[in-house]
C-alpha cells in the first residue's frame, strides 16, 4: 500500500511516500516558497535528486506538480495506487487524542482550532484541501501533534488562572512535538519489551521534554504555545509575564513586538547572538563567555525539568531518551546535561557519548553501566509515525 506522509507550513510543504506495511521510503521531498517568488522542489528517489523553480502560487500548485512529478518518474503509474495521505496537524486542542480520519466534521474542527495555531492550523487545511482535489480516490488522515499529551490529567494541564478562562477560551496547557513523543515512546516499549516509564528530550531549535508513565504522556513542557518550557533556538521558554506589561511601558514596545523577541530573538540568539548549536559548540570550546553562559542556561533549564519529571514519576524511570537534532547529534550539550544530573546517579561514559551520534548512524546508550538510569541517544522519524498511525486507520 502506497501512502503519502504530509507536512504543510505557510509556505512548505514536505512529504514522504511509503511503502506499507514495510515502512520503505519510495520518494521524499519538498515544496519551498510557496507564494514567494523563487519557489521551487526537490525529490529524492532511488539514487536521483531532482531540484527545480517553478512559480507556486498556492498549495494546490504544489501538490499537482508533485502529482505530476510521481507519474512522470513512473513512481506512480497511476494516482489510485496513492491509497492514502496522512497530514500533520499542529493544533486538535481537547478534543482530539489520537489520529482520525478526515470527514468534513473533522475539517470544521480543524478550522475552528485556527486560533490556538494561526501559522499552522491554516496551512494544514490548504494542504488537506489540494490532496483532496487532486487525488479524490485516496483517504485522508489527520495526525495532530497535540494528540499525544491528552493523556495528561487536569490538574496537570490547567494553569491557576481563572477557571472560565480554560471554559471559555480553551486556555490550557497542550503541548507539542506530539509525534515524535509518541515515535520514541513506542520504540523505546519495542526496546523494553514494556510499557515504559520515561524521560524523553526532544531537543532540536525547538525543544520539548516530556515524562511517560507506562506508556502514557503524565505532562510536557511545552504548553499553551510551543514558547513555553525550557529554553530554545529564539524561543525564550518559561518566563515571568510581568515583563511583558513592564517593558510595553518603559520601552514602548507594542505586544506584537514582544511577541516577535520571545519567539524569534530570544533563547539561545537573545544570550548568545546565534542560535545554530554547531556554531555555539565552537565558540564554547573556545571559552567565550557568552557561549559559555548561554549553555550554562540552557543545560540548567534542561536539567531542571528532567529532575522534575523524575519525581513526578516517583523516581521510577526506565530510561532517559535524547532526539531529535541536537539531542541526537550534539555531544557537547548531552555531556553538559547528563554531568548535571550526576547527583540523581546518572554517570556519563564520555566516550560513548562522543562516538553515539544519528547522523553518523550510531544510537545507543551513553552512559555507564552503573548508571541509576540509562540515557539513550535515539533517532525519531515524526514522518514515519504519520505513516503508521494513518495505515492503522485505512486498515
């Protein structure tokens, strides 16, 4: 069975086309600058790369030139062989804790969910409509990221404000990174041979950590928005919001404004002046003070939410799980982490974490044997999760 995994931003759109149940990757590939001018694609198949400009006014452009791309590459001999497409969605608010099948109920709620994810929720929607057009044969899916974390209980996803504000206005804690949580949590309980007790560290520009009980999301650190939680990229994580009020005052700054330095120039750039942590490895191994002090925050913040996680799970906790790409690549930032963590037990074997890294296509366990609790160093694969949840659902 052929299906398509589909990731649709503001202006992208990102696929994978699988072969299923055998999970193979027949295609990937990607649609930039949609609306923009300079749009164009790339497709990975066998051993070719095609890259192209072409003019994308719309996503609907995107997917027919896709379309055509997979018929012109005798991918596809035919568009009913594409029997189903699973399209990330960002926002499913309350309602949604799990992937569904896409009906017009569904699209509604979507819609009406725009609010909680204006930059996604909408695209998202543009995508579902194209495929829909352009491939009415085929089912389509929905795979929300927030699904994951609907496991967590009240009082663990409402904030102390006003409760008519969580009746009223949907203000609550939802989290993020749902698909990946959920893709290490399943292939860490295939590892196990159990419903796991976990810590997992989705550590990329954005970044969420979240503690598993039995298989089972108990919370996360993201979230009304992705802005909440450790610190991130550009995204400043938790704050105090006082300083919002405070600094509209005295710097005149408007909310949009502020909005923009929390998400966009803050964290990792707002300390350091960068934000890419290869960069940031560099100046840290050459001791300059702001590197050093921005992974010093970093690491803290990191570490702050992992003890957290560990008594919340009653300090039973099968593993440790770093992803995602700093998390899976970055050995400086896991070294600074696990150290931290030395007086929960937690003993680093520095020469595995040096050697343990994805994209050399190495995972495994860095630390040491007697270690309280093994940290494992796993590749995640959001596209793939999307593609098992919506093969489950056609079949």
């Amino acid at each position: 069975m052929k299906l398509l995994s589909v990731n649709c931003g503001s202006s992208t759109l990102k696929f994978r086309m699988y072969e299923m149940p055998e999970e193979k990757v027949i295609v990937k590939g990607a649609f930039d600058r949609i609306g923009i001018s300079g749009s164009n694609f790339s497709l990975k198949f066998n051993d070719q790369k095609i890259e192209e400009e072409v003019e994308l006014k719309d996503h609907n452009d995107a997917v027919k030139i896709l379309l055509e791309q997979l018929i012109k590459y005798h991918i596809v001999e035919s568009l009913e062989e594409i029997e189903a497409v699973g399209h990330r969605v960002v926002h499913g608010g309350s309602k949604y804790s799990s992937s569904v099948l896409i009906t017009d109920e569904v699209i509604a709620e979507i819609e009406s969910l725009s609010s909680l994810a204006p930059l996604h929720n909408p695209a998202a929607l543009k995508g579902i409509d194209a495929f829909k057009e352009n491939i009415p044969s085929a089912q389509m899916v929905a795979c929300f990221d927030t699904a994951f974390h609907q496991t967590m209980k009240e009082e663990d996803y409402l904030y102390s404000v006003p409760y008519e504000w969580y009746q009223k206005d949907m203000i609550r804690k939802y989290g993020f990174h749902g698909m990946s949580h959920k893709f290490i949590t399943e292939k860490m309980n295939e590892m196990l041979s159990k419903k796991a007790n976990l810590i997992i560290c989705h550590i990329g520009s954005g970044a969420s950590i979240s503690a598993i009980q039995e298989g089972c999301c108990i919370d996360t650190s993201m979230g009304f928005t992705p802005n909440a939680g450790i610190m991130m990229g550009t995204r400043s994580g938790d704050i105090d919001y006082s300083m919002i009020s405070y600094l509209m005052k005295k710097e005149g700054y408007t909310l949009e404004e502020i909005e923009n330095k929390l998400n966009k120039e803050s964290g990792l750039q707002g300390i350091i002046g960068m934000s890419d942590l290869r960069d940031i490895d560099t100046a840290f191994e050459n001791g300059e003070e702001k590197a050093i002090l921005g992974v010093s925050m970093y690491t803290n913040r990191i570490v702050e939410y992992i003890a957290k996680y560990f008594v919340k799970l009653g300090g039973i906790v099968d593993a440790i799980c770093f992803t995602a790409g700093v998390g899976e690549n970055d050995d400086i930032i896991r070294a600074e982490v696990v150290k931290k963590l030395r007086p929960l037990g937690i003993l680093l074997d520095e020469e595995k974490n040096k050697e343990t890294l994805v994209r050399k296509g190495k995972e495994g366990i860095i630390t040491k044997e007697d270690s309280s609790i093994p940290v494992y160093v796993l590749a995640t694969d959001e596209e793939l999760m999307i593609a098992r949840d919506t093969y489950s659902i056609i079949k």
